[in-house]
C-alpha cells in the first residue's frame, strides 16, 4: 500500500510493505525499499516513510521547517495516521539517529529501536577516527578507486548541484560497501532530496548530538548493526564509550559488509534482528 501524508508543505510518501510487527522505517520510501530483503517482509510490515528531506516540497524552505523536532512529530504523525500504538523504528546511517530520538520523545508509542550504520555522532572526533581507521586498514587498490572516483565529483556536481547528496553517495562507494567496486547509483534512481535538509541534519545537528542524553530514563531495547567495513561512520569501537549509558544495548558486527549490512548480508542480518526481536518479545504490544 502506498500513501502520502501532507505536513507543512511537504508531501511525505510512504509504502507499506510485509506482514507482522509494524516497522518505520525512516528515510526515503523510494531508496530504502530496495535495501531490505524480502525474506524480512514475511516477519515484518515494513512502512518505508519519507523524511522532509526526501519529500517534495509546495514552499520555499526554510530552517525552522528542517529541525531534528519537526522531523520527529512528522514520524509520529505518520504513526497516527496508519493507527499504530506501538511500532519497532529503524533507521539507517544519519536515521538511526532520529529512530533513537524519536523513541526518548515518544517512547509509550515505540517497542524497539534498530539503528544500522550508524555511528555515535558526526562529530569532529569521530569523523578523525574514521579517517584514521580508512588509512590504517585499507588495501592500496579500495583506497585508489576512492581517489579515482573522487575525482569525478566535480564535473557531476556543478551541473545538478541539488543532487550533491546522491552524486557524494554514489562516489564515495569505496568508502561506503564491502564490495568496492559496487555501483549504488541505481538504488538512487527518482530519489527527490532537498539539500538544506541534510546540510543542517547531517552537518550541525548530528555532528553536535550527544546519544547518551535522555538514556538514563530510556529502557527501550536497541538493536545496533554494523559493517567491519563500513568507512563511512566512526568504526564500531567507537561506540565502546557509550554502552554504559544503554539499559538494553545488543551491537553485531557484520563481517561482510560496510555501510548497509542489511543488503550486503540480508540474510545473516534478517536472521540476526528476528532473534534478537525475540529476545526482546516481551516489549511488543499483545
């Protein structure tokens, strides 16, 4: 079933997908339909649901129309809109933040978090140690395709420059899967973005977030997956310093994969978050 739900101006589309446990699935509902397997839709509804930065717009943008809050009370506006109490929120890289926000806003509303690929912010630090962990353990030939694809930035961006987002995605491969050689560039065909959305999200506010805050009253299980070769994000480590402030953390690391475990290693990963769903079965809503 597909939809589209009007908040502010923005036309939000979803796709409803499976069945089982309803499942959001924040970000594009034209991308990340293509990422899951379709094994995991006989366990779970997925609702693939557009952010404001994937949705098509009726207004000129402006900042207070893109904050970190607006997007959390459109998710939950989608939520009202399907008639779901409780629902499992997953979200991926950069949404794997909001699905953790999302549920500290609305936790009565949420039984489990999933975040995949997701480091544990943005931040200078973090980004350095991603840096460090590319030039550490990389072989010479990921690390020459990177350059070579690098270089096609420039003459890809200055024509459609509002596509920058795509163009940096789909070049930044090497970076970005355990195959290297891998082209993503069909997973982002009739992808709408708008770019002032994800140079605040992605550029400030994730880069300053904090995921330990509002943790010491968040009981909520997460579920946090991540690919051994993911050069996108902080390398999982990373996330050692934050474990303690989870009441109910399970991290797995996937050995094939970088950025998008549950495409690279669909089958380990649906295996892998059913069980771990449960584990945790006492959360759902009978």
């Amino acid at each position: 079933m597909r939809g589209t739900i009007f908040s502010g101006g923005f036309e939000l589309a979803y796709s409803i997908e499976g069945q089982g446990v309803p499942a959001i699935v924040i970000g594009s509902a034209v991308y990340y339909p293509r990422t899951f397997s379709k094994g995991l839709r006989q366990s779970l509804q997925l609702i693939f649901v557009d952010h404001r930065g994937f949705a098509k717009a009726s207004n000129d943008l402006k900042p207070e129309d893109y904050t970190l809050d607006v997007v959390l009370d459109d998710i939950d506006l989608v939520r009202r809109h399907l008639g779901h109490e409780r629902v499992i929120v997953i979200g991926h890289s950069g949404h794997g933040y909001m699905a953790l926000e999302y549920a500290k806003r609305y936790p009565q509303h949420v039984s489990h978090v999933v975040m995949i690929g997701t480091g544990p912010s943005h931040s200078a630090l973090h980004q350095e140690a991603s840096e460090r962990y590319w030039q550490e353990s990389v072989c010479p030939d990921r690390k020459a395709r990177l350059a070579s694809d690098l270089a096609l930035l420039p003459s890809e961006i200055e024509p459609a420059p509002e596509k920058r987002f795509i163009t940096f995605c789909i070049r930044l491969g090497a970076k970005s899967w355990y195959d290297w050689t891998y082209d993503a560039a069909p997973l982002w065909d009739g992808v709408h973005v708008n770019m002032p959305v994800f140079d605040h999200l992605w550029g400030e506010t994730f880069r300053d977030l904090d995921v330990r805050q509002g943790l010491d009253k968040f009981d909520i299980p997460v579920f946090l997956a991540l690919g051994r070769y993911d050069y996108l994000v902080a390398p999982y480590a990373t996330w050692d310093a934050y474990r303690g402030s989870f009441k109910d953390l399970t991290i797995r690391v996937f050995e094939k994969s970088g950025h998008t475990p549950q495409m690279e290693e669909s089958e380990l990963f649906d295996a892998e978050l059913l069980e771990w769903l449960a584990s945790t079965a006492t959360h759902f809503v009978k």
